[in-house]
C-alpha cells in the first residue's frame, strides 16, 4: 500500500527477489499530471539514501538529477554569510526534487517483471485475519476487494494500514505535532537560469526561534521553506495582510526578498503544512503485515533523514530476506520491526535536536567554533572521533541509535574542553590536548 | 458525553450552578441490571475525590458504603506480613466499589433540577463546527441527531468525543499500553460473612515483576487483581490449562489459595484486562467542547488516582466556573485545560512509577526502613516534609505537579541519607540529623 518513495523502492526490491507486487496508491499517477500534482518540496539526499538505491542499481540515474551541496551557508540579519562544511572533502548531500525521484522510482519499478501500480485506490478498510483490502476507486467510486498474501503498509505518515493495525488490542501510538508550520516558497532564478545564490549549498536563514532554509533545484531556483510559530509574536497568525509579510521578510531576510518576486503571492496561496513526529508499536501483524517508513516513523524534517530513514527501511528489509530467506515471514518481519525501532525512535529524536541547532546555534560563534574544534579532533584522531552530522549522514554503516549514542559521548567532552578554548589556536595548548586524549 | 463516575459528578455540579444538563452514554443502565452488567473492580478513593464529592454534599452519603484502608499489608512467599500505614493516625484510603457508586451518583444526578439521562446511545459522528451530536439507540438501532450548546466529553479512556477532536488539525496524542495485563480474582468471604484477611488494609503480594492486590468488599469478600506480563517465563501466556494456573499460585500465593476457591475457574472465565496510560492535547474546541476524566488523561491504577483526579477535574472546572462566570466559556476551558494538563501528566508519571514500587520495592527491608526514615523526618519537620504518598493522597490542596517535584527533591535527599543508615536507631545520630537539617 503506497507508491510513494518508499513504497517504490520497496517494490523494486521485492521484484528483484523474484515477487510478484500488486502496488496500490490512493493518489493519481503523479506522472500524468506534470508535477504541479505532487509536493514541490526538495529532499536531501545522503549516503543512507544512496546505498538503499545502489541496492537496487539506480543510484546512478537518480545522481543525475541531484545538485550536491558540500556546506550549509548561514545569511545573518545584516546579510552577512557564514560557512560550515557538512564532511570533508568532497563530501555532500544532495538536493533531489520529490517529485521527479518518485516519478523515476515508479517508472522503474514499472518496468520491472511481475509489478502492477494502481493509483487512485483508496484503503477504506482492512480485513487484517481474513486477508482482504477494502479498496475504493477513486475515479468510479467503486469498491473492490482484494485478498493479500503480504502487505506492506508505506502509505506514509496518516497510513491507512496503521490505523488498522491501531485497532487491535495493546498497539502504542503517539502522534506529537510541534508549535511550528512551515511554508514553501521560491527564491527565483537569474535571467539567464543561473543560480542567484550559491549553488552547491544548503542556505539558512538562522533567526532564534525560526529560520528559513532554501534547496537549490537544477533550473537556476531554490526552494525555500520558512519554518515558522503558529502562534505569537513572530507568527503566521501575525502575518495577516500582505503588507505584514512584506515588512516582514525585508526586515528579516533582507538579501532573500530581492530574490522573491513572488513572496506575498505565494505566502498567502501556499498552504501552511505541520510539523509531526510519529511513532507507534508494532509494526507487524503476524507474519501478514509489515509497516515501513513515514507508516512506521514519520520523524521532522530537520536532520534531512525521513527519505533516508525510509529507504534504510528497505536496505534493512532486504538484508534481512537475504539471510533468511522467504520461508520464514514471521521471523522476518520480527526481526525488522525490532532492529529498526531503537533506530527510527533515534533519528526522531535527532531530528527534533537538529531543529534547535538549525534554527539557533548555527547563529552562534562559539557554535561555528566547536565545529571547527570538533573538525581538528576528526583529523587528530581519525576514526575515533567522528562528527555527529557525519555519523547520521556520511556513515551508511553506523546505526542511527549507535550515532546519536556517539554524538552525546562527544558532546559531553566538548561541555569540558569548550571552557578551555577562545580561539581555534587553543586547540593546540596542552591542557587542551591532555584533555582530548585523556577522554578519547 | 459519558454517565460514568466522572461524568454524573461533573453532571451534579453543572445542575447545581443552574445548567439544563443532557447525558448521553453509549452502555445501558447499570442501575437496571444490577451490578453484574457495570466491572465489578473495586476503587480506592481518597481525598481529591473526597473533596470533589464535597462540593456537591455527597461525601456523607457515599461513606456509608466505603471501607477505610490504614495501611498496606504486604504476604510474601513464605506467608509473613509486614506493614506500611498509609499516613497518619486516622488518614486512609477508601475500598469502594465502582459499580455501587456509580450507581448512587447516578441517582443524585437524576434527582437534580432539569437533568436528564438516556443509556445506550452511541456517538457515531460529532460534528463540532455545526454543534451536534450523531447518537444511534443501541435498542433500536436508530440514528439521531442533536444539537448542544457544549458539550463535555467524559466518556473514557477510548473516548469517542476526543477521537472527533484528534481529526482535526495538530491534535498531540499518544496511548502507551504496559507489557502487563490485569485478571480480577475473588477472596471468599468467610462462611460467618467475615473478613478472612485483615478488613481495613490494601493487601499486596509483591513479587519483583509482578504482583496481586486485594481491597475489601462490604460483604466480607475481597476483590483481588492479578497484574502479570503478557508473555515471558510467568505469564498470561505461560498459564494455559487450570492446573497450570493452580501450581502457580500455590507456589507463588500460599496464604491466598485457600481462600480462593474459585480461582481456576475465574482465570480462565474473566477477561484480561490492559493498562494504558493516554495523553492528549489540546483538550478543548473552542468555546463548545471539553475533554476530562479518562478521556483526557487515563493513567493505569497502582496509585489509585484515576478516578480521584478526574473527579478533581470536577473540583477545577466548578472552581473556575465560580470565579469567572458562564459568561467566557472559552476562557474558562481553556484555563481549566492549562491549569490541569500539568497535572494530570505528573500524575500519569506517578501511577507508572508506583507499579515498581507495589510489585518490587514495598518487597524490600532497605525500602520499608527508608519508609520509617522519612517518617520521623516527617514528625520532626512537621510540613517541612510530607511524604510523597500523603502529598498525592491526603493532600487536596497540593497538585499532582507540586507533589511528583517535591516527592523527587526528597527522593534526592534520601538518597545521601539512606547510606549512613543501618537501623531506625541510626536517624538520631550526628551525621545524620546535620545532613537532613542541612538538606530541608
């Protein structure tokens, strides 16, 4: 259920083990209506998206579509712009247009032997004992019944198949929404296509308690997003008249309105969309149904990791059938669910941390200057000290719960050399290298 | 929405300030079909809801049919009793049986000026920007349709009323079940109708991850409740045929088997019962629809304080009805629901930390001598120090907020007392009155 990104790759490699994969969606073909249909929202693609996709082969084609970008580059009220590097060297992450990475994903997953892709159905109910989707054609209005040997609920973060499995006795849940909308808008190209920011870059816009962020895309634009109070001083419920967000925007963002000639227009026809962090328990029923991303962990997208976290989901699964085999679906499905929850209910929690840091540290000095700290400890100790952003992005093969354990460990010997250090030449005193080595 | 405890309670008070009240709930009335139909689990009320009763002069009447528990008796394996008094002198909790006071509630209810009560009427579709209600008869199946003018969801923990409010927009929730199920048991009354264990007492069989409670009934039985995990070495699962059940209990229960003659019989007959802790946010729509009791905040039992805070609900709402008038609804809704969600999640915090102390801790010497520690603390520094126990039970006046922080800042403070501690003698020495002087 769900051809989404997840539901397409995940169709993909269950192809490729040799099913047969009968995929419904309740939206339309996303491919016959151009892209105005679908979300025009860029996702940032990095190593754990990549590997699930080389999995199948086609990390190639996707790579052609993506915009690497090596730094965050932060715009201060002044527009003054500062600089972090994601890794090193020529490590990056991607900026990929939702749209086109879903509609490639289906396009292959068409074509490969034994799949079929019914769009516009719509799972009204499920018959979990009994084996049987209750399904509704959107066009006809029609209902029809489909009986299931598997079914695999990626129908994303309000998932249907979830709210099934929700009936049952004993099932957790918890849905937590944060206090903050966020707002799509388009930082427009030069006249000749080009970039009229730094191309290979994720751009932010720092501001306490919100921030703006902007993805470059391949014809000269960037999307950005406002993340933004419901409620409150600086809020959408402030923002009322066009005039509002004019003053807004030029007092704020002031190097970004010469670039948005469409701001008011679209601050007022976009929709504001929420911000939720899903979690729920289990995420199997019997050896029938199984539960995988945004259906699983819809997380916030700060770190960058719900496309990611998904399409692990997939990496994860398929390793799973490799050792296992077929012969065993209960075992399977049991051992995903229990290998990737203390995994996704990480990347949850790092996602919600790396609000904070996005929206508010990174406008911090002494921030930038532990990160320049930190970098000095990677190259002195490689291997031993990696930073936390690496381990979540750049570090394929290291869990998300073993990152983010990694990440606190580290952050808590900085709390102690932090105090020790003015400047970056610090780094070199004594007591400074002490203290490293001693807490390495 | 909803006639049970909370429901008729919070009915009384809206009657008494001049409100026409209409009462819907979806099952029948258990007023007709004797006890049988309503759970026959039996409550321990206290001084919350002994305030709330109070309010509307009913406490008097409901005494008459509660049994006072002074203290805790705890049976371990080898049938030896020790003791732990619940406060102090005269200070006890009520063994009442729900059914019976839910029944008299009912009847105060009905009795009240322009009240009105219908049974079996099923909320199927709440439509809260048109203000009405869509109830279908349980006797004859037919859906009806009314309109209110506000409505009060005190229809439990699987609320159908706050299942309305969670469609709409960025609504938090979250329903977290415990490994644990519960089976109610029976200890018989004597032949005579006398109490075979002592009468005023909660007793408790703790055994590390599990154990039994049982609280007096008027007719000299006790109601027992079993909360055992769902799967493991012991467990629901574990226990398959009546035998099974017999040599557990005789090996783990020995003192209570021979006064449950009935026991095999009733585990296999009753339900299994599950325990959930809800929360949710916000609790209100507008000015026209509030959520409490358990369909706020339902909290699993082992502090007994489910049904006492949702009658201090009562005790709030009534509060703030007194000071501002009916003239501002959605101020005073919104007030309530900001005053009270503090609290109850404090007390949601408590009743799951209580479970390992009644299953685990109430087992061990060290934590019954930590007990009478705190209690000649308690004696010298009369309001200085309240255990945390009384501030939850006996203390009306002090919110769950205020008593989980002050019971944590004691905790901390027993925590450096506690090793210089051999015996009760060894609270009079030097070391250990300075550093209780110090620490208050």
């Amino acid at each position: 259920m769900g051809a989404g990104l997840v539901g397409s790759l995940l169709t993909l490699y269950l192809a490729r083990r040799g099913h047969p994969v009968q995929v419904f969606e309740r939206l339309a073909d996303p491919r016959k209506q151009g892209l105005a249909g679908g979300r025009s929202i860029n996702l940032a693609l990095s190593d754990r998206g990549w590997k699930a996709l080389a999995g199948v082969g086609v990390a190639d084609d996707i790579r052609q579509v993506g915009i690497p970008m090596y730094r965050r580059v932060m715009h201060d009220g002044q527009s003054n712009l500062t600089f972090q590097p994601y890794g090193q060297d020529n490590q990056a992450i991607y900026s990929v247009n939702r749209g086109s990475l879903n509609c490639a994903l289906l396009d292959l997953a068409e074509a490969a032997p034994n799949v079929r892709i019914s769009f516009g159905q719509k799972l009204t109910r499920l018959d979990l004992p009994g084996r049987r989707l209750h399904l509704q054609d959107a066009a006809t209005g029609e209902e029809h019944d489909v009986p299931y040997e598997r079914l695999f609920g990626a129908d994303g973060a309000f998932s249907a198949v979830r709210a099934a499995l929700q009936r049952t006795d004993r099932t957790d849940y918890s849905q937590q929404y944060l206090e903050y909308g966020y707002k799509e808008l388009t930082i427009a190209a030069g006249p000749d296509g080009s970039w009229q920011l730094e191309k290979n870059a994720l751009h932010i816009w720092p501001r306490g308690n919100f921030l703006m962020i902007a993805l470059p895309n391949l014809d000269g634009s960037f999307n950005a997003t406002l993340f933004f109070p419901y409620e409150g001083d600086n809020s959408f419920a402030a923002l009322r008249a066009p005039t509002d967000v004019a003053t807004f925007f030029q007092a704020t963002f002031p190097d970004a309105v010469p670039l948005m000639p469409q701001l008011t227009e679209e601050f007022f026809d976009h929709p504001t969309g929420s911000l939720v962090t899903i979690r729920c328990w289990p995420w199997v029923y019997h050896d029938t149904v199984l539960l995988l991303g945004d259906a699983a962990h819809a997380i916030v997208p700060f770190y960058g990791q719900g496309m990611n976290a998904g399409f692990e989901d997939c990496t994860v699964l398929n390793q799973l059938l490799a050792q296992h085999g077929e012969a065993d679906w209960a075992h399977v499905m049991a051992e995903f669910a229990r290998q990737r929850k203390p995994n996704t209910d990480a990347m949850a929690d790092l996602a919600l941390y790396n609000f904070v840091e996005m929206r508010d540290r990174v406008a911090d000095p002494r921030f930038l200057l532990q990160k320049r700290i930190e970098s000095k400890i990677a190259a002195q100790f490689p291997g031993q000290w990696v930073p936390l952003y690496s381990r979540v992005t750049f570090s394929p093969d290291t869990s998300y719960a073993e990152a983010w354990a990694a990440g606190q460990r580290q952050e808590a010997i900085m709390q102690r050399v932090m105090p020790l250090i003015e400047t970056e030449a610090d780094y070199e005193s004594a007591a400074v290298q002490t203290l490293v080595r001693e807490s390495l």
